[in-house]
C-alpha cells in the first residue's frame, strides 16, 4: 500500500470533555528528518517504519527501527531518531485520554518498548487504513478516530512481538489444538497439566509460559474456568440436573469442590446462578 504525497499530517480537532482515548495527530512522512527530543513528547508516540530504516534512540538504549517493526513511548519519554539507510519513510501517531494510562497498562504496554510483527500481520498496513480513513472522513465527533485507536492497541497487543517473545496470535495459534482437546475432554477428572503438555509436544513450564503469556493464566487455571463455563451451559440447558451431577458433568470428582470452585470464580453458588437464568 503506497501513500502520497511525500508528507500527510493530520492533528485532530480538541475537545473540552476529551474522549477516554482519542488521537491527538497522525501522519505520513516520506522522508523522515532527524529528530530529537530531549523531553519527550506531550501524548503517547508511536511510529513505525514503512520503508528503509532508521535508528531510534531511547532509555539509554538504541534500537534499529526497520519495515515490520515501531516504537511505542509513553508521554515526556527522552528520545531521538534518524535516518541510518537513505531515505527512511515512517508514519506515527500521537494519542492521549483520561483513560489512556489505564488502557495501556492493562495491554501491558504503558512502558516504553520495541515492537516487531511478522510479515502479513495486520499491524502492518492498520496505521495507513486509519490515516486514510482520517483524510477522506469529517469525524467531528472524534468517536470513529477513537475506536481506530483502541483497536490499534489490541491489535498491538495481540501481533506485536517485544524481546524474544512470540506474538499472542502465533501463542494462541499454537495453542489451538490443545484448546480443541480441553473443550472435548473438560468432563474428564484425570486430564491434568502432564496431559495437557503432552498434545502441543512441549513441557509443563514452556505450556504455562504460553498461557500466561497469551491468556494471563497458568493452563490448568484456563481449564477451570472452561468446566465453569460448561457448567452454566448444562445448569441453564436443564433445570432438573442437581449440582452433583453438573459437577461430575465438568470434571470434578466432588460437589463440594464444585460449589467452591464456582463461587471463588463467580461470586455466586451454582444454586444462585440458576435461579438467576431460570
């Protein structure tokens, strides 16, 4: 996807209620100068190679920022950045909210880091989409410019590579066969984290390094909270199962770990979750 002119900037139109996120500026820029900040910039900053490369210096440290990777900084963050092979094409945007620290640190990406993304990914052309929807459409609102940014985050979240770790979609993508083995033996009590490692060939540890990483809990904690869920399903599917056979449903071996289990997850017993659906 190409973008001309050599130079496209945009800066939105302020509000006096500022939306919990919303894009400050965005832009294009088809040779890019040097830049240097030694107190950072106002709002979040993010900017990514389009073409060529160059060199981005931060935190002490200095990054090679190439096609298929950007710079995510959080505000008044020190930083520099020039050109190191010809002409370097990038495009960035700034973005701010009341709400932006807390969105951000809850994607885990409120510190300053280098990310990568696999040819193909979705990162790779999202920036430019916004940018020339920006151009073509009056959002006075700010609302759609909003959303494009929030989505850009979760798309961060999920493709974006930092450090040696693989992306959430490539973890996930790895993950499927044993996520289609859970859902098809969550009834069965023996099938522990020694079972579960054994379908995707990998061990225990690097399993729950995976889960962690894309679900933010250990394997056997994801499987928990699927019996749970089926347990609903089957609560709310047949008014007559009592809670002993929901649980010996889900896989556990007593009620009395069930009705536990359920409430530490839900707030409820399994009898209040019923009577609440039914």
């Amino acid at each position: 996807m190409l973008i001309s002119p050599k130079h496209r900037r945009y800066f939105m139109t302020p509000r006096e209620e500022p939306l919990p996120l919303y894009i400050e500026s965005i832009g294009y820029n088809g040779n890019q100068e040097n830049v240097f900040r030694p107190a950072g910039y106002p709002c979040y900053h993010w900017l990514q190679t389009v073409k060529g490369e160059g060199e981005f210096r931060f935190a002490g440290s200095t990054v090679v920022l190439s096609e298929g990777s950007g710079i995510l900084l959080p505000p008044n963050e020190p930083h520099e950045y020039v050109p190191s092979l010809g002409e370097w094409e990038t495009l960035y945007i700034t973005f701010g909210g009341s709400q932006c620290p807390a969105i951000t640190e809850a994607l885990s990406l409120g510190e300053p880091a280098l990310h990568q993304w696999e040819a193909g990914s979705p990162l790779e052309n999202y920036g430019r989409e916004v940018l020339g929807s920006i151009s073509s459409d009056q959002d006075l609102s700010g609302l759609e410019a909003s959303a494009d940014m929030y989505r850009f985050l979760i798309l961060l979240k999920k493709h974006g590579m930092t450090g040696s770790r693989s992306s959430i979609s490539h973890a996930v993508e790895r993950l499927a066969p044993l996520i289609a083995f859970m859902d098809q033996h969550y009834a069965d009590p023996d099938i522990g984290l020694e079972q579960m490692a054994a379908v995707p060939g990998i061990t225990p540890r690097h399993l729950n390094t995976l889960f962690k990483q894309s679900f933010g809990m250990t394997a056997y904690s994801y499987f928990i909270l699927l019996r749970i869920r089926k347990s609903k399903e089957w609560m709310t599917g047949d008014s007559k199962m009592t809670v002993r056979e929901t649980a010996a449903r889900v896989g556990f071996r007593d009620a009395s770990h069930f009705v536990a289990t359920f409430r530490r997850i839900e707030g409820i017993t399994p009898e209040q979750f019923r009577t609440l659906y039914l």
